[in-house]
C-alpha cells in the first residue's frame, strides 16, 4: 500500500504547474503562497475539478490521474472530503441533512443517525434542525467539516476554511481541527495565505510560487532555514539583505554587511569572498544585555535608531536602522516601556549569530 497522497504535476500554459507534494496519512500538509501560486489548482486537481498536462496523483491503493497511462478518475469517485472558504452548504436543507447528504451510499434512517454523530462530535448538538442562515460563521463552517468528514473520505482538502470567519471563531475552529485531526487517519491538504495559521495547524509546509514547488519542511525549519530569498519572503522574514563572506573561522563564519562584521554559526558551504543573502528571524534582534553564555559568543552588537513603533497587542513591532539598513524586532510591551523606547531614539540591539542563515546571492 502506497504511504498517504503523492502528487506530481506540471505543464507550461494555461496555468504553469511544477508542483510535487507528498502528504501521509495523518499529517497535515499546508500548502502556502501568494495569490496565483497554484494552491487553489493543485487542490482541485486532487478532487478531479481540474486536469494537468502531465502527472500522476496517487491516494494509498488508487491511482486518480496517470497522463501516461491516461487514467482519471471521475471526482464522484474519488473519496475526498473538501471544505471550502464559503462553506457551500445547500441552502434549503437544515445542517444534519447537509451532513447526510454526504452519505447517500446509506439508507436515509442511517444517514440521519450518522449526521447526528457528526453534529455532536462538531459541538453542533442541538441545532441539526437549522439552515445555513440561521447558523453563524463558525458553525456553518463546523457543519461543512463535519459533512465533508462524513463521506469517509481517503484524503481532506481543506481550501482557505477559515477566512470567511472572525478571529475569535477562527482559533475556535483551530483547535476543534486540533482535536479532530488526533482521530484522523487520513492525509489532510490545508490551503491557506496564512503562515501563523499554517505555522499552527500544519506538521509541514510545502511553499508554492508561480505554480512551483519551492520547498517543503517542518513549519520550524522553513522558518529557520530557507533555502532562497523568495522562500524567506514568502514565510514572511522581513529581515533578508545582501552581504560577502569574510571568514571561515573554526568557531564561525564571518560575513560583511555594508561595512559592519557580523559572526554567525558555522556555515562552510560559502566560500570566502563568495556573495550571500542572509536572513534572521525577528527574535534574533535582542534588546536584553548579554548574559556571557556560552552562545554569547556569536552575538554581535551595533547601535541602531528606533525608526517605527508598531503596537500589536501585547508586543511593539519596531523597525530600527543600522547605517542606512533597516531591521525590525519584536519587543513585549513590559519590555518597550521598561526601556522607555520612541522614535528617534538611539541605542544597541544584538544580532543573535546562531539565528542568522545564508543563502546564495540572488
């Protein structure tokens, strides 16, 4: 038997596709990248509402689409569950027929029971009798999953599900699918512009862009390791420039950054001389004094300016400049205040070494 959901697919026009993603049974892959990358065609592909020059999609035992051998399985036969951004449900039905119509393959006195299962174990027990517009967003969205879940399906496709909602019903609806996902036995496709979201939900994430695969990892090391300045701008860093090795010391690597030597981690694929893009996450922008660790020694301190202060909830998104470069960290509030940060002020900040990444120069 076959390991979850393998797909590849390419071809050049209308829609360039390059896409190659393997999702097993039980893990939750997402899939991001801004709008045209092909995350919305690579799911439909899955269901079979689109088809691609070329490529071969293979759930478990079945294959559903080999250009080679010219299979392509009907979608009504495919056994997906697919969850939409607009819900989708029939307007005339209540929420439990909804659901039962998901299980046409039993008689209706056992679709109905069934439904109600489904209902209860989405947290809707009680309101099986309400149609979509006497329902929230969120519960809606709920009765959407619990029909797409109702057809037994061999993968879910989730396509952008919880947009249409507030936040607060947004992170409601997270950690039913945490819960629910603990049961699931079934590969499951989240599609999302989202990277916290994504961050959140997925146990990896393949990046896509203009139809192409970029890379595929753990939310983790995407973050920490991109493998290309455009996978570092499209999982949101915004620390990204331009620099020059300098050093390949036993401890370290220097690297130049417009004048300033900074030491990171040990990174010796680079040869010296060699030009880089570097990347650090927000959280290597420290304004707390050394503590002289052990891993002090890659820290590498440079006076800045406070440019921008940004208030986001419980922390301030600041943007300072170091020699006309701009940096953006992210400090608690209790910690802003104690240091009585505004705009204009001068001061230092350290660059945590271990956090930076390089990459080939673009």
């Amino acid at each position: 038997m076959s390991d979850g959901l393998h797909v590849h697919l390419q071809q050049e026009a209308p829609i360039p596709l390059a896409a190659a993603v393997h999702c097993a049974a039980g893990e939750v892959l997402a899939l991001v990248g801004p709008s045209g990358s092909g995350k919305s065609t690579l799911l439909r592909s899955i269901a079979g509402l689109y088809q691609a020059e070329e490529g071969r999609i293979v759930c478990g035992d079945h294959v559903w689409f080999d250009s080679a051998t010219q299979v392509n399985v009907a979608t009504a036969n495919r056994r997906i569950g697919m969850v939409f951004q607009q819900f989708a449900l029939f307007p005339h039905l209540s929420a439990l027929e909804n659901i039962a119509e998901a299980m046409l393959q039993y008689p209706k006195a056992q679709r109905l029971a069934r439904a109600q299962v489904w209902l209860q174990r989405v947290h809707l027990n009680g309101l099986g009798h309400r149609l979509p517009r006497q329902l929230s967003g969120g519960q809606q969205q709920r009765v959407a999953v619990a029909r797409a879940l109702a057809r037994e399906p061999e993968v879910l496709l989730l396509d952008e599900p919880f947009s249409a909602v507030d936040r607060s019903t947004r992170e409601s609806l997270y950690q039913e699918l945490s819960e629910l996902r603990a049961e699931l036995k079934m590969p499951v496709l989240l599609v999302t512009h989202d990277i916290d979201e994504a961050t959140l939900l997925a146990d990896r994430m393949s990046i896509l862009d203009a139809g192409r695969t970029l890379q595929t990892d753990t939310p983790e090391q995407l973050l920490q390791a991109p493998n290309s300045h455009r996978v570092a701008r499209l999982m949101g860093m915004r620390n990204i420039y331009a620099g020059k090795i300098l050093a390949q010391e036993n401890t370290h690597t220097l690297i130049d950054w417009h004048g300033t030597a900074l030491k990171v981690g040990t990174q010796k694929s680079f040869s010296v001389g060699s030009d880089i893009t570097w990347a650090m996450p927000t959280s290597g922008v420290l304004l707390m004094p050394s503590r002289n660790r052990s891993t002090d020694a890659l820290d590498n301190t440079i006076d800045v300016q406070v440019q921008l202060m940004l208030a986001l909830g419980e922390q301030y998104r600041i943007s300072v400049q170091h020699k006309n470069q701009t940096l953006t960290m992210n400090v608690p509030r209790h910690i802003a205040q104690r240091y009585r940060l505004e705009v204009g002020q001068f001061l230092q900040v350290r660059l945590r070494g271990e956090t930076i990444h390089l990459m080939p120069s673009n």
